[in-house]
C-alpha cells in the first residue's frame, strides 16, 4: 500500500538527484565522502564519540543541556525514515586539532548526500564573522537575504535566512547555526500537515467514543 507518506519519501529523493547547480557547488547536498574527506583531515576533525562510561554528573548535565537545545529536534521526527546522522569534531585552531575549541558538526544524510548540517560553537560563542563564512560557503552561486519563518506546528523547520534562489534556508540559534536544503523543509512541512490532520482525526473518533460512552459512565452518581 502507497502511504503519502512514502509517495512523499521517493519524491524527496528524486529532487535530492536533481539539485540545480548552485546547490551542487555548495556544502549542503555534498556526498558523505566529499564531506567527511575534507573535515576528516588529521590536523584538523575528526568523528566525533562521546563515552558515557566516564561521564561525571556535571558532564552528563552539560550533554543533556545541549541536547535539549539541538535546533532540529523538534523537527528530527519529520525527516526521511532512511535518513541518518553522522557526528564530527572539526578544530578552531589552525593546523593543530584542539579537542576544546572548535565545532561540533551534525550532518544528516540521505540518499549519501547531506540535506542538513548543523554547526554548534564550542569553546568560544559564535560570532557573526563565522555566521557569515559558514553560509558563504554554502551560498554556492546564489546570495543569502535576511527573512523570518519561525518553524513549528506545520511550518517546518524555522529559518532566518533564505539563498535567493530558494535552494537552502539557514536559522541560527545561539551557538548554533543550521544550514539546510529547503526542498528538506518543505518535505517536513508535507508531513507535519499529514501529522496534523491525522491528530484531528484521531480527536473526533474519540469525541464521538466519549460521546457514546459517558451516558454508561455516569450511570448512578
């Protein structure tokens, strides 16, 4: 049976196969090699693994608070059911792979190809200057305009900023910056909607349920 959910699924991955030039020559919608043969250099990242076995109780708070404030949670549900994620520790420090200051890179893929990185500052706050490097080098041969989508509901992920030519959206927030193809946006905003819809349903069926049954309930008091 053909879900519109899967009908969704293989019509994300044809339009990940056809990605117009100006998304080709930038860093989302990389194949996972490209990526990770230039951050995974020895002088400068490396995967990233955090063991637990050794976690002190204020390291295991301080994982769970930037846990809780990774900017695609909330939209992280919605992705392809196929996609996954891989994590990198890329160095601040030129020519040298500082384990302190640097940045924790999250990258999701589908179809082998990026369609969502998300940058997190560590050691030092994030400052407009990288802000700024970070979405040139994802600009390919577009330009990048200030705009505002809050995300959310069935308004997908949220972003901030938006390449000219519509390919990629980006939403910083605090020490992170989200950068992401917005064909990714518009499928999670397909299936926050089909969400929706189905809550409603879900809703009605029970009112009518209640409906019937309170009579029988309320029998004697």
């Amino acid at each position: 049976m053909i879900t519109p959910q899967s009908l969704l699924r293989c019509l994300f991955v044809l339009m990940l196969g056809s990605l117009p030039l100006a998304s080709l020559s930038a860093r989302v919608g990389e194949a996972q090699d490209v990526i990770e043969r230039r951050l995974l250099q020895p002088s400068l990242g490396r995967h990233f693994f955090q063991s637990k076995e050794k976690e002190t109780p204020q390291m295991e708070k301080a994982r769970l608070k930037e846990q809780s404030e990774q900017p695609f949670n909330e939209a992280r549900k919605f992705f392809p059911a196929d996609s996954r994620a891989a994590v990198y520790w890329k160095s601040a420090v030129a020519k040298q792979l500082s384990n302190e200051n640097g940045w924790k890179v999250y990258v999701f893929y589908a179809a082998g190809r990026s369609m969502l990185e998300a940058y997190n500052r560590v050691g030092e706050d994030l400052s407009e200057f990288e802000v700024r490097a970070l979405l040139a080098a994802n600009q390919g041969v577009s330009s990048w305009r200030k705009t505002s989508s809050a995300g959310g509901g069935v308004n997908g992920i949220g972003y901030d900023f938006e390449l000219e030519d519509g390919s990629m959206r980006a939403k910083q927030k605090g020490n992170w910056l989200m950068i992401f193809s917005a064909r990714l946006d518009e499928y999670v905003i397909a299936l926050q909607i089909i969400a929706k819809e189905e809550e409603a349903k879900e809703a009605a069926l029970k009112k009518i349920e209640q409906q019937k049954t309170a009579p029988v309930s309320v029998i004697g008091l």
